[in-house]
C-alpha cells in the first residue's frame, strides 16, 4: 500500500468523531500539489 502513495505525500489519520458517538478514522494526504483542487 505504501508503494502506492508518491514519496513527495505524506498521509495523516484523521478522526471524526459522528453524532452517535461512534468514531470514524479516515486518511487525510498532504502533498506539495492538492491532490483534489
């Protein structure tokens, strides 16, 4: 999986927490480009 992610980005895990009180964890990529603009 790590092969799969350009050496330039970096991936931090995000925690959302929902309204049931259930969390959800999620990838947040920080990259020099915005992957999504």
């Amino acid at each position: 999986f790590s092969k799969m992610i350009p050496r330039e980005a970096t991936a931090e895990v995000v925690w959302a927490v929902s309204g049931d009180g259930m969390s959800t964890a999620g990838l947040r990529f920080l990259a020099e480009v915005p992957l999504f603009s």
